[in-house]
C-alpha cells in the first residue's frame, strides 16, 4: 500500500482524515474549539478544497462551525456550482463569504476571527499548528521512513507505527507526557513495558528498534507508576541486542510432497532429498523441485552444548531463519514454536532447546506461482497427466 499523500505545507507528524460534503453537514459539530463527529473522532483544523465553487448550504455549515469556534483553512469561495436558485444561490454564497472571510483579498498570517472561530488563507498548516503549541503528534530523530495512526479511548493514547523502509533504529517521540509506554506486538500478541524512555517539552521520547516491514502498537495507558523517573533515562533497555550463538551448517533433509511433483519422463525424483546446504529449492537443478510449489519440511539434528554461559532452562535465546518466502511453521524436539510470516523471521526456542541433540523441523510453505512459471515452459505432452491443480 503506497503510504497516504500529506499537505506540503503540514509535513511529518500529523494526521488527517478526509471526509465528504454528506459527514460536514450532517455530523460534524464543535466542541471546545475542536471540530468533532459523533464516533468521537475531532480535528483541530477543517482544511478545504482548492477550488473557487462551493454549495451555499455548505458554505452557511462552515460559517456555522467557525462562529462555533472552529478553525477552517482555504480560500473564500466565489459561486455556487449549482443551478438551483440561480443567480440567487450566488448572492447567497457571496454574502456568507464576505462575512466569514472578509473582504481582504490576501488573507494575514494570524487569520481572521469570526465569531468565536478562526479563518486562514494561504498560511501553511504547520504554522498555524505550532503557533497553537500543538506539536507533531508523532515524529521520530533517525533515518527511517515510519507512519502512524493515533487513537484515543478514554484515558488511554495508543500509536499503531508502520516501518516502511529497511531496518532501523530511531528515537520515537509522542505528544504524551506522564504516562509509561508499552508495546504490543500485532504478530504474536505479547505485550510488555518500554523501561527506557524520557520526556521533554510535553513529549514522551522512547527509543525503538524496527525490522524491515514491522509494525507495533505502542500503548500509553493510565498508569503512571514510573512518571517519578521521567526526568532521565530508564533503567532498562526497551530492545535487546541480539548476538550469534551458534549456525547451523551441513546438510538438511528436505521432504516434498510427491503429488505435487510434475510428472517425470527422463528420472525419477525422490520425494525426500537431502541438501548439502540450506537452500532455496527453487535453485535446485530438477525440474520437479525447481517448479514445486506447497508445503516443504526441513529437517535437521544439531548439536547445542551444555557450555557454562548457558544453563539450562535457558531465555532470550532464538532461531533467525533469515528470510522465509513465504511463511515458515517451527517445531524444535516435538515442541510447536509457532508460524512466521513476516520480519523479524525467528522464534523463540528457550523452552525447546536442550543440551546435546536436538530435532528441528521448519515446514515452509511458497506461493502458486512458482508452478505457473514452470508450467508455462512445459511441452504439451508432460502438460497431460500433471499433478493436481
């Protein structure tokens, strides 16, 4: 999904809905300065549409809202598009313009007050935001490309954020203050603390850790068992650094399913082959492995030993697979570890693992399409008689 186009002139760390002439004139009110709907959604700025032509009815909604308290951004409108009432609908979409935003033709950096509410023309919305104090909800110090959405639910603040760039580590900042931050994790559905973390100037800054494509909720609640600390640093880390253990090399026996085979003239191709080292098997020479497409299981004894910086039952301690296309079900001497479809690709093996021998099994499951490519050089004749479909 392309990420969502952002006014210039607003940049990083806001958001924004867009909704349509029905939403304004029959949900939208004001409430506190705060233009709001009745699903609790509110906005501080209704920022309009470039362009000359606007219903009346739409225009007097507007001038509603702004006498309201309101801050509307856009150019006054000139003619109603419509033939109803012509050309007395003009007149009156002239005379709502002319009292909401004056007769000046260029309008002043600090806007135009009517009524209770505010009117702006040409000032950029950034402007207009921090000279209100309202900060960027969300912003991040680091080279990452992130996105966000941010919910209220009573007392609790929560951030869904996207990486959608490669790996990154970035100091995240949220308009948030007093509260400890947590983090769920969509995948897995864990949640636990952010420790480390600080605030400044009304925001809470938490450092972060993202994988490629990952995504988290961070999750300020209504605790603020840890505000006393804020004045500094947390104690713990919110992202343990991962270091290499031990790799697993040789070779790897490799169970197909056979009924998925295509059908073979010239050889025979076993349904169980053992690789000499883990690979792809979209790279291997036979046709009938290379093509395959369905649920592929590696297999594999390893040796973990009983070392003194390890004692067992061990913790932290996981099985990176690198990069699985497509998705991966894990299962260490018996033990289901669970599927994964996405970065980080690891699991956590601490209660699986054992001193001396162990049994891994990776079930890997590709997409179709890898034998639509090998079925589209097929001759005829091996075409007749394939496996199933």
């Amino acid at each position: 999904m392309e990420p969502k186009h952002v006014d210039p002139s607003l940049g990083p760390g806001y958001d924004y809905d867009v909704f349509n002439t029905e939403v304004l004139l029959t949900r939208a009110s004001v409430k506190n300065g705060l233009i709001v709907l009745p699903d609790g959604m509110s906005y501080r700025l209704l920022v309009l549409p470039e362009r000359k032509d606007m219903p009346a009815d739409v225009a007097a909604k507007i001038a509603g809202l702004v006498k309201a308290g309101a801050t509307v951004v856009g150019t006054p409108p000139e003619r109603d598009p419509g033939l109803k009432n012509y050309p007395d609908c003009d007149k009156k979409l002239q005379k709502i313009a002319t009292a909401v935003w004056g007769t000046e033709k260029e309008g002043k950096p600090e806007g135009r007050t009517y009524g209770k509410g505010r009117v702006f023309q040409g000032t950029p919305l950034r402007k207009i935001l921090l000279a209100d104090t309202i900060l960027p909800d969300f912003d991040w110090a680091g080279n990452a490309n992130l996105d966000f959405i941010h919910r209220r639910d009573g007392a609790a603040e929560t951030y869904f954020l996207v990486n959608r760039g490669g790996a990154a580590k970035v100091d995240c900042q949220f308009r948030v203050s007093g509260r400890a931050p947590e983090l769920w994790n969509p995948v897995d559905g864990t949640m636990r603390p952010l420790p480390e973390f600080s605030e400044k100037d009304g925001r809470t800054v938490v450092p972060m850790c993202f994988e490629a494509g990952q995504s988290f909720f961070v999750v300020f609640g209504i605790s603020k068992t840890l505000s006393v600390t804020l004045s500094g640093q947390g104690s713990g880390a919110n992202f343990h650094e991962l270091k290499p253990v031990q790799e697993l090399t040789g070779s790897w026996t490799v169970q197909f399913d056979e009924k998925w085979f295509y059908p073979v003239i010239s050889q025979q191709v076993q349904s169980s082959v053992v690789f000499e080292t883990l690979t792809d098997w979209t790279l291997r020479p036979e046709e009938a492995i290379k093509y395959y497409s369905g649920t592929a299981t590696y297999r594999k004894t390893f040796n973990f030993p009983q070392v003194s910086s390890f004692k067992f039952p061990v913790s932290n301690l996981f099985l990176d697979l690198g990069v699985v296309k497509e998705m991966a079900a894990v299962r260490l001497n018996g033990k289901d570890l669970g599927t994964v479809w996405c970065a980080p690709w690891r699991v956590d093996i601490s209660k699986a693992i054992q001193a001396g021998d162990n049994q891994l099994e990776i079930k890997v499951v590709n997409l179709w399409p890898n034998r639509l490519i090998g079925d589209a050089a097929l001759p005829a004749k091996k075409k007749d008689g394939r496996g199933p479909i």
